[in-house]
C-alpha cells in the first residue's frame, strides 16, 4: 500500500510537471505561427493595438498606422507586461536623443539571435491584450506600510504554541474544553487589535504572488547571459544581485499564506496565528526591497521593448539598421524602402532623398496610386529608425526628426468640426511643434483640400514657407497641379514627385513607383464613368 500510495503521488507530481510544460510548448508554438504570419502577411491582426498609450490628438501615431488594429504596435509588441507595451509604444511615438537611439539600436543587434531566450520568456504566461499591468506592485512597494512589533510577534508565538499544545490534549487526552478556550479568546482579541494593520500588509498584495513569480523569471532570463552592449548591460546591472531570487521569495511567501484560504486550512491556519507570521515577513521583505521594485520592473519593460524591436529585425533579416547623422542640417536619404505592414510579395520598393538644399517634395499623382501609401513608408520606417529599430529598407540615414503627419484627418459630428476645420485644428499643433527642436519630418496628404484652388495654394505655400524656416523637412501631397509651381517659386529648396497610372486593353494599372517631376494627366475622370457617371467636358 504504502509503494502504490508513494507511486499515486510521483505520478501526480510527474502529471503536473508534464502539463506545465504542454502549456509553455503551446504558448511557443503559437507564438512561432504568430511570426510566420507577420513574416508572410506583414501584420498581426490579433496583436496588441496599442491605442490605450497615445491620445486621439497624437501629431502622427494614427496617420502613420503606429498605433490602432493592424498596426505596426500590433506587429511588434511581443511584451508580456503593461510596462514593456508603454516604453515601446513610448519609443515609437516621441523622438529621442541619438545617443539613446544609438544604445537601443546597438543592444537590438546584439539581440536578434537570442531566438531561445525569446521563446523561452513567452512561454511564461498567458497572452495578455494589453500586457500583465504592474502599477499596483509598484504602488504596493514604494506605500508606507503599518508596523507588526517583535513584541505583537512573540506573543502570537507564545499563543500559537499555547492553542497547538490544549488542542492536542483536548483532542487526544480529554482534557475539558475550557482548558483550550482562553488561549483561542486571546487570539481572537490580539486579532481583533491588529485586524487593520495585517488587513494593509497583506491583502493589498495577497493576488500578486504570481506576479511576483512572473517578474522573477523574467530577471532570472535576463540577467542569465553576459551581454556585450551598453544598454543591456546597465539593465542587467539593474537586477543583479540575487534580485530575481528576492522576488521569488516574495511570490512563494504569498503563495503559502495564500493556503489559509482553503476551508480545512483555515481553522488551523487561525489557531497559530498564520497571518501574523506572514505579515512580519512580508514587512521584512517590504523594507529591504521595496524601494527597488521600480527599477527592477523599469530594466524588464526596457529588455521586453529592446526584444520586440530585435524579432522584428529576427523575422525580416532583409532589413538594415540606419545610421543616425548627427548632421546640424535635417535630412533623410532612404534606397528601396518598402511598408512593413504590406505583404513582402505585393510591396513595391521606393527611394527618398530630402537633403540639403531640398527641404520638401510636392508629390502629384493619380487617384489611388500611392502617393499616401509612399508618405506613410517613409514616416513608417523613420519611427522605426529613431525608436531603435530596424527598417525595412536597403539603405536608411537621417538626423533625428520630429514627426508630423495629417493623412488620417477627420470630422467629428461630437466636437462639431468639419473636415477642413479638424485640418486646420491639425495644422496649429504641427505649427506649435515645429517651434521645438528637434526639426520636423511633416507629411501633409491632400493639403487645404477642402477650400478653392487660390487658396489652397497660397495656405500650402506659407505653411511650407513657415515649416522649413525652422529647419522643417517633409512631403506634400496633393491632386491639384497648381501646387507644383511652388516648387519653382521656392527652388532650390522644393523637388516635384510623381506617380501614374497606366492603361492596359483599357484596364488601369498601378506600378507605385515614385518618380521626378509632375504628373502629367488625371485618371478622376476615367475613374468616374467606370462606376457610371456621365461625365461630358465642355
């Protein structure tokens, strides 16, 4: 009896080992057919949109598909906490110093590879939409916590040993209850004293032990390996020191106390006075450790954030990493750029070049033949580029920009602004940035569009004046021809641009290349008597 009962309980143990284990497999095969489908279709519908870390007016986060549903956000992110999600969306949307750009960049290359250590920290937990939020861990650690005096503790061992001792004899020997109640009315009034203070410690982070577990294999993966990049070496200096062990104790501390919630435990769990044990090392812990929680918490977003920008760079090894200039002149010189978001088979490959002396591109073109999708390739990969990543591209230098985009302007019955006052909304905040350094990187689609043609081109023509003379680059768009000659006004600092359409056995074709000059011709009206308006010219 004895054999079988040892076996029964190896093989629950074994069975409980072999499904912790089937569940991290499944989380990485998943995540492995998750990749395949960002490699083959250039997004990841079911990633995290990100849209819960920018606000409505963000000057480009939406224009550029940044942020949002099938977003660039939702094809990168592969952090597991809410914090690693906020320092990535963080980099992605708010222009950094190059030296910091350059560290990322640096610890990016020296990560791409690590594939193991990658699958290996996404098999730990569950897929969480928005990430494992820690912002109650932090607030716990770094809270003002009440005191259990060594003095409270020496007594709840004294009655701890007290009600096990006239249990056992009542229970064993016959001893009369009331031998064993004065040692249980004691507890119930040293409780009763103390309810408030064991209430603060302990059920504010009764729920986080497995948090607390998550945070300690996360640190022990990190700090696992030598790393030779600044970066990722100034974070796992940040966690060193037995750090991951420290958390561990905590996650497993509360995981026991944690049994004094199941029914049979309880009775017993009051009897020897569980909860103040369990507070007084809490506390200890608190005490000792508290204060680093934030920084232990701050170098994981930051490796989680680096290790999504690196399986990026992992799944397209296509792609290059782009030289930061520290040029004073703003620039952006690009050779077969392509959206990281279209499939690899359908993209089509463009170049950029606005250097000095050119400052702006007036791009003219057919309907639906690229000229939005080229801006928002360009404004795509310099995110990228100035968040730390790799782009998608041959060749990619530039000087660290601001971004600014208005392609994604609309009305809003709610705030009552038409389209054309939400454009001018737009503008006054891309005009207020452009009073800050560093220089602006605008792409302006379909500029004044919704006012008359002499309008149109003296508003494009004094917004553009204004944006380069404070060292403003970028790109505008437009269907009206007339804008083109702003080029000539303002040369050598405009270039023209174009795309076109071609016929073939009278279907329209695009080829989505980008080339020099203006467009010649307009497909608006072909495209009107294909759905069955009767246009006549006059």
């Amino acid at each position: 009896r004895r054999v079988l009962f040892r076996s029964f309980i190896y093989l629950l143990a074994c069975h409980d080992q072999i499904y912790r284990n089937l569940r991290i497999k499944k989380r990485q095969l998943k995540f492995i057919q998750d990749s395949e489908q960002r490699r083959s279709d250039g997004n990841y519908p079911d990633g995290p949109d990100g849209s819960c870390h920018v606000t409505s007016d963000h000057p480009f986060a939406f224009d550029l598909n940044l942020i949002g549903k099938n977003s660039l956000f939702s094809s990168l992110c592969i952090a597991k906490t809410k914090n690693g999600h906020e320092l990535l969306a963080k980099w992605l949307l708010n222009v950094s110093p190059r030296h910091q750009i350059l560290c990322r960049a640096e610890s990016v290359k020296e990560l791409q590879n690590e594939i193991e250590l990658r699958l290996e920290r996404i098999g730990l937990v569950q897929h969480s939409a928005n990430g494992i939020g820690l912002d109650h861990t932090i607030e716990w650690s770094e809270s003002s916590l009440p005191d259990v005096s060594n003095f409270v503790v020496a007594i709840a061992v004294l009655l701890a040993i007290t009600n096990s001792l006239t249990f056992c004899f009542w229970l064993f020997f016959d001893f009369p209850l009331s031998f064993f109640l004065p040692g249980l009315l004691f507890s119930f009034l040293l409780y009763g004293i103390h309810f408030n203070n064991l209430r603060n410690i302990i059920w504010r982070v009764r729920r986080q032990g497995d948090t607390f577990r998550l945070l300690s294999f996360l640190i022990k993966i990190l700090s696992r390996k030598k790393w030779n990049s600044s970066l990722l070496i100034q974070i796992s200096a940040e966690v060193s020191n037995g750090s991951d062990r420290f958390i561990r104790s905590l996650g497993t501390t509360i995981d026991c106390w944690q049994a004094r919630m199941n029914q049979l435990v309880a009775p017993f769990a009051f009897l020897v006075l569980w909860d103040f044990f369990f507070a007084k090392a809490i506390l200890i812990w608190h005490r000792r450790h508290g204060r680093s929680v934030r920084k232990w918490i701050h170098a994981i977003a930051q490796f989680e954030a680096l290790d999504s920008l690196a399986h990026q760079t992992f799944l397209f090894p296509e792609n290059c990493f782009p030289c930061i200039s520290d040029s004073s002149l703003p620039f952006i010189v690009g050779n077969n750029l392509s959206h990281p978001l279209i499939p690899f088979s359908k993209c089509v490959k463009n170049h950029v070049e606005i250097s000095y002396p050119t400052q702006f591109l007036i791009i003219s073109g057919s309907n639906m033949s690229g000229k939005s999708t080229y801006m928002r390739t360009v404004g795509i990969n310099a995110a990228l580029a100035l968040a730390g990543g790799s782009v998608h591209a041959s060749q990619m230098t530039l000087t660290p920009l601001q971004i600014v985009a208005t392609l994604q302007i609309q009305d809003s019955l709610h705030e009552g602004l038409s389209r054309f006052g939400a454009e001018l909304a737009k503008l006054r905040q891309i005009i207020q940035l452009s009073h800050i350094q560093p220089p602006l990187l605008f792409f302006l689609d379909e500029i004044f569009s919704g006012t008359n043609s002499r309008d149109r081109f003296a508003g494009a023509k004094g917004l553009i004046k204004d944006l380069i003379s404070r060292s403003g680059i970028g790109m505008v768009t437009t269907h009206d021809l007339a804008l083109a000659e702003i080029v000539q006004e303002m040369n050598p600092l405009g270039k023209n641009g174009h795309f076109v359409e071609q016929f073939d056995n009278g279907c329209m074709t695009f080829d989505y290349k980008f080339r020099p000059g203006v467009v010649v011709g307009s497909n608006a009206l072909g495209l009107m008597r294909a759905i069955g308006v009767n246009v006549t010219i006059e």
